[in-house]
C-alpha cells in the first residue's frame, strides 16, 4: 500500500507497493504515447529533417496544414495560449508545441523510470518534474471522466474502493483519486519545505 510522500533528509521520499508502480507506469507510458508524433495524425517521428530537429523546430509546425490537436485529451495537454483569437492561438501553438511536447514526454518517461523501485527519493528538481508528470496524468484522466463541474468532481470523489469498481468510469475514477492523492501529498512535502 503506498506511503504518502514526506520531506526527509535524503530528499522527498514516498513508498510504493509493485502492483502500485505497474499502474502508475502504465498511466505515464499511456500519456507519453498521447503526446508522441503520429497520435494525432502527425507524420512519424523519423521523417522530420535533422537540421530542424537540431535547432528544436519541426518543419510540420510551418505546414498550412498545422492545426491543434483533435483529441480533447491531448488538447487538455496543450491547450490554446491564446483565447478568443484563433490566428494568435494557432501561431503560438507552431512556435511552441514540438518544445512542449518534448518537454512533457521527458517528465512522463523520467516518471515511468523512477518506478522501477519501490522507494522514491527525489531531490526537490526531480520532485518537480515527478510532480508534473502526475499532473498531466490527471489531466488525461479527466478528460476521459469529462471532469467539468462540481458535481462531476463530486462523483468521481466517491470512488475509493476498488472493490466497487463496475465499470470502466469507475476504474479511471479510482485512478484519477490514486493520482491525485499522490500529487497532493509531494506538492504538501515540496510546500512543506520551503
């Protein structure tokens, strides 16, 4: 059963039980492959120049074609910048989405890596890409759970045990509380210690 995370000496330290990881692996390898190249009918990772990719820029992103993501999870990933100004909010997304994605791959994959002990330690940089990797997880979830209100954030609250688990709702629900009890007790631990 996983121990919450807590400030120590040796960093922020948190337990989790194997089947626990196996999960939590899982859900930041599913969310990596949201945001991979050809998820969203993006041309594959290997066709892209290596000039460009060496200045941190996609060529696809100067296509007329570039558009947002159609996949509302990935679009609760990379959301507009710009409200209320399509053009803007497009140009910004061209400029910055191929860095954005790169960059919240690298948190997912670190995450998935760090579940390879039961025994998280992180120093407070690695606590902070942790964390931020869980967040996106959450966000995932709740796309999924069409987390809008409320009273939708009530529902999914009063799933807790897994012995009541029906259905597939229900299961992400689960999930989405795990998660987010995990995040809630690092971001208290990295608050904690400031």
């Amino acid at each position: 059963m996983a121990r919450a995370f807590k400030s120590t000496p040796r960093g922020f330290t948190a337990r989790l039980d194997t089947t626990e990881r196996d999960l939590l692996r899982g859900l930041f390898e599913d969310v990596a492959q949201v945001l991979a190249p050809g998820h969203d009918g993006e041309a594959p990772a290997g066709e892209v120049d290596p000039l460009w990719a060496m200045v941190g820029m996609d060529p696809r992103t100067h296509a007329a074609g570039f558009a947002a993501p159609t996949d509302a999870a990935e679009r609760r990933l990379l959301p507009d910048a710009v409200r209320d100004d399509p053009e803007a909010a497009l140009e910004y997304r061209r400029l910055t989405e191929t860095s954005l994605r790169e960059t919240k791959t690298g948190n997912l994959k670190a995450a998935a890596l760090a579940m390879e002990t039961g025994n998280l330690v992180f120093d407070t940089a690695a606590a902070n890409q942790f964390a931020q990797a869980l967040n996106d997880v959450r966000l995932v979830l709740a796309e999924r759970l069409e987390l809008r209100d409320e009273a939708d954030a009530e529902r999914i609250a009063d799933m807790t045990d897994a012995r009541n688990v029906g259905d597939v709702d229900e299961y992400l629900a689960l999930l989405y509380n795990f998660v987010t009890w995990l995040q809630e007790t690092l971001m208290q631990a990295l608050l904690g210690d400031l």
